[in-house]
C-alpha cells in the first residue's frame, strides 16, 4: 500500500515560526511532524511514499530524502504552487495509481495506529475511510456525522471532525467531475457522502490539528507530561 504526505501549505496561521520553516517541520516532543507520519507508515507496513511540495520544498527534501533512512521509498510530488488537498492528489495520481492509499496532512499529529485504518479490507462500493475524532474546543461543530460506519452531512445528528488522515480510492478525485487545478479534497468528499460511499472510524485517543502556535505549544506540553 501506498501513503501520500500533504506538505505543501503555506502556513500563514503559524508564523512567524513558519516564514523559514515548512509546517511539517516544526518540532514537537524532539522531532519534526513529518517524522512521526514517516515512522508511523514504515511501522505500518508502508513502502512507499508520496510527498507534495510547494513552499519551503527544498527543506522538506533535504530533510526527508529518498527516504531511505526511514525505511521507505519517498516520491516527490511538486507543484508550481499549493494546489490545496485535492488539486494534490490530483496532481499526484500517476504516482499513487489505482489502489487505495493512506492520506495523511503533514500538520496533524495522532497516537492512532495506522494499519487498522486499512482493516478490514475497504469495500468495492466504498470511495473511502475517514478518520474521525470527537470535536476538539477549536471545532465544536464538528464536520460529519456518522450513523452505522457511514459518512454523512446531517446537522442535526451527532457530529465529528475530520482528523486529516484517511483510506482513499484514488477514483475518489480522479472521477470528481468539477475538479480544477486548485481545490479543496471536501469538494470532492461531498458527493460521495451523498452518495453514500464513504465508511468513518472515530478515533478516541490523542489528535492535535497543529494549525496554530497556541496548539503546538499545547501538543508540546502535553507530550513532554508523557514522556517525562
């Protein structure tokens, strides 16, 4: 199975730590973000990876390489700018191919054991997985809900939020037939709720949207009271 890194962004809500720094990374309990999701797919069984690049992309290169020292073979998906998360994997496509991947936001970090994501097998019918976490303060209203492992939009039911990571049929955004150059991956989710093709997970451990200073330092905190 395959996995593809989001590490293009701007991350214009972080700075001033990011105006020399690409989000995944900023370090956190010791390492960069990156390193945790590139540790947590080899461990997974994961071989091979793609990473989209845009701001900073040399920095993520040089630091992730070939992959190699992580125990995987690493792919560079460059754009010419961020093409959000779904004009990404669109542009990505020749590289993931047609089976389903794992689809991680560079700027999230999780204790969720990755390979039980991809169990049991994801169904012909079914466009994908998506992981979900109870809505953090920052979120309250959540984004989906989820009635008997389906995705869906109803807002009067009990909502979740969208934790970044996911199982994806690459048919998901190459089949999407309002795709443009640039655009978000919700866009494309959509009509597959509708649809009624796309299964949720909800995850109860430990999740962090790294999207600002404030939740990083938080993310620091909370892994140093673990570690030490």
């Amino acid at each position: 199975m395959k996995a593809m890194i989001l590490a293009a962004g701007l991350g214009k809500r972080m700075r001033p730590l990011t105006d020399h720094t690409p989000k995944p990374l900023l370090a956190v309990g010791g390492k960069p973000l990156l390193q945790y999701h590139l540790e947590a797919l080899a461990q997974a069984g994961v071989r091979e990876v793609i990473i989209n690049t845009a701001y900073l992309a040399e920095k993520i290169e040089q630091f992730a390489g070939d992959g190699n020292r992580f125990g995987l073979a690493i792919h560079y998906s460059r754009e010419p700018e961020p093409l959000e998360t779904g004009g990404a994997i669109y542009r990505a496509l020749p590289l993931l191919g047609e089976a389903p991947f794992l689809l991680i936001n560079g700027d999230v970090w999780t204790d969720f054991p990755l390979p039980t994501l991809t169990e049991p097998t994801l169904p012909d019918s079914a466009l994908g997985r998506l992981l979900l976490v109870p809505n953090p303060t920052f979120h309250p209203r959540g984004d989906f809900s989820l009635s008997a492992s389906r995705v869906g939009l109803a807002t009067d039911a009990e909502r979740y939020t969208f934790t970044g990571v996911s199982l994806l049929r690459p048919a998901l955004v190459a089949r999407y037939p309002e795709r443009r150059s640039v655009f978000p991956l919700l866009e494309a989710l959509r009509p597959a709720i509708e649809a009624g093709q796309l299964e949720g997970r909800v995850h109860h451990g430990q999740w962090s949207d790294v999207g600002t200073p404030e939740r990083l330092s938080q993310l620091e905190q909370q892994l140093q009271s673990t570690t030490g």
